[in-house]
C-alpha cells in the first residue's frame, strides 16, 4: 500500500467460501460476559428477543440459568418461548488488542469464533478484524 493511502475497510462477508483463515485484530474487544450461555444438541433453551445491532442473535437462557446471545441458526423453535439446540455451543468471548493474530474456525451472524496462538477459543466481532 503506497504512503498516505488508507486501508478499504473491511467488511466481513458471511459466505462460508470466503472466509479468512487468519485475521488481525485492528481494533480490541473485551469480553463483556465471565459467564456466557453454553449448550449442547438437544438441549431446551429458554428464548427473548432478538438483537437490535446483530439481528441473527437471539437472547436465550440456557438449562443452567446463564443468558446470552445465540444464532438463531443453532435453535430450532419449540414454539414461542423455547427452542431446542441444533449444536453444541459456547458464548465465550475473545478480549484480543490490535495487531494480534488469530485463526478462524467459524462464522455467524458477523461474529467469528476464533483461536489465539496460546489455544484460548472464542468469539469476536467481525468487525474488529481484517484478512492476513
């Protein structure tokens, strides 16, 4: 890229062809919840609404009682209030600063679930990351 010349801002494209293997984080992210919602197929969640910015996300309550967003793709709608889980799942969040490397193993909903070089897994925004 020549001097002066600003980076195209990336944005995530949730075709499964197409995305990265690695990424940078240009921007941090902290986890905000020590506590997410977990599940495993065929597990009965509890189920609210859905996300304002990321409107793939449902809020749902896990048999444990922890809450969380979840991808409306992983449930299966029991009726109104529940739904079953269509796979495991784990709501952990990634806290990662700029210029971190990670390796992407999923996508959803403009989320990735991503590995750090010391084995940590969890999600980060899509936005908070470019291609290597």
């Amino acid at each position: 890229m020549r001097a002066g010349a600003t980076r195209p801002r990336w944005v995530y494209n949730a075709r499964m062809d197409e995305i990265p293997q690695r990424v940078r984080v240009i921007r941090p992210h902290i986890t905000s919840d020590p506590d997410p919602v977990r599940f495993v197929t065929g597990d009965v969640l509890s189920v609210g609404h859905h996300d304002q910015q990321w409107r793939s996300y449902v809020w749902c309550t896990d048999q444990s009682g922890h809450a969380g967003w979840v991808p409306d793709s992983y449930l299966e709608m029991i009726d109104a209030r529940e739904a079953t889980g269509l796979r495991d799942y784990d709501a952990t969040e990634l806290t990662v600063g700029p210029g971190e490397l990670l390796d992407v193993l999923e996508e959803a909903g403009g989320w990735l679930r991503c590995r750090t070089s010391s084995g940590h897994e969890g999600w980060v925004p899509g936005d908070n990351v470019e291609p290597v």
